[in-house]
C-alpha cells in the first residue's frame, strides 16, 4: 500500500507541475498574440501615414504633422506603450529581463548581459539609488534655501543714504584702515 501512495503523491505532484508550466505557456502565448495584434494596427497606422503625406505630396500640398497626422501618432504612441506592457509582463512571466545595451534576453536575476558583457542593474539596487538620489537632491535644496536666506538677510542690511547711495556695513570692515589696505594694494 506504501507503494502505490508514493506513486500518487509523484504523480499529483508531476500533474500539479506540467498544469503550472501549461497554465504559464498559455498565459504567454495569449500575450504574445495580443502583442503581434498590436503591432500590425501600428503597421496599418503607418500605411496611413503613408498615404496621406503621400498624397498631400501629389497635390503639391504642405503636410503639416500637428494638423495631419497627429490623431496617427498618437494611437501609435498608445499601441506602442500596450506592446511594452505586455512585453513586460512577458518578461516577468518567464522570470526574464532585458539587457539594457543590447536588448537580448537575460535571465531576471543575470548580473550580466551574456552577449554583450554589460552589467545589469539590480532592480532592488536601482530603488534604493532613487531614494538616495531624491535625499541628495533635497539636501540641495535646504543648501539652496539656505544661501538664499542669507542672500536676504545680506540684503536687507544695505542702508540707502539720502542721497542714494548704498552704506554697506561690514562687521570686520574698519574704516580706519582703509587707506592701509589701499596702500598694500598698490
């Protein structure tokens, strides 16, 4: 009886496993279809195109792509970030990524790109460098404020005189010394 339960638990488990590799190829294939679907409706948007700046072309006309074409670019902008989402979720259903150089397809944890060479960015790492790049920008700007408040407070020491002239005071400027400090200069 031993026997025949080790068999069963082996082939439930075995069933259980092609059922998710089945489950994860069908999931895939859909979106691989979806994504040729997409990109023949931009193939078809650029046969529109096509035509129109062709024909504006024969007549002699200016094509203007605001006017023209944009409603054209627009869907092709729409289609094209579709495909980039479905690729993504292609990517991640296979546990893959790409590299970033040279576009091949890389295993998801891959340090490196095996065709190129180049190193792979760590998605965890590159997180945690946005965090730190936002802290080294607000630190900038609390450097900022800071110069300028004490641009302000500079400034509002400046005392016109009546005739126009600006007075400014220097806590280490001595008037006394001027002409030592001007006879030093020369």
């Amino acid at each position: 009886m031993d026997f025949f339960d080790k068999i069963t638990k082996k082939a439930s488990k075995a069933y259980k496993i092609t059922a998710d590799k089945t489950e994860k190829f069908a999931k895939d294939t859909k979106i691989k279809i979806k994504m040729n679907d997409l990109k023949q409706q931009i193939n078809e948007l650029y046969e529109e195109i096509g035509k129109k700046v062709y024909e504006k072309h024969i007549i002699g006309e200016e094509i203007s792509i605001k006017n023209d074409l944009e409603e054209e670019l627009t869907k092709i902008d729409v289609l094209a970030d579709e495909i980039e989402t479905l690729l993504n979720q292609s990517l991640d259903l296979n546990d893959k990524k790409q590299c970033k150089i040279c576009s091949t397809l890389i295993g998801k944890d891959d340090k490196y790109c095996y065709n190129c060479g180049a190193k792979q960015e760590d998605e965890n790492q590159t997180a945690q460098d946005n965090e730190d790049q936002m802290t080294i920008e607000e630190i900038k700007e609390d450097k900022d404020k800071t110069s300028l408040e004490k641009t302000v407070e500079v400034e509002s020491h400046v005392n016109p005189d009546a005739d126009g002239t600006i007075d400014i005071k220097d806590e280490g400027y001595d008037e006394d010394n001027e002409d030592e400090i001007d006879d030093e200069e020369n």
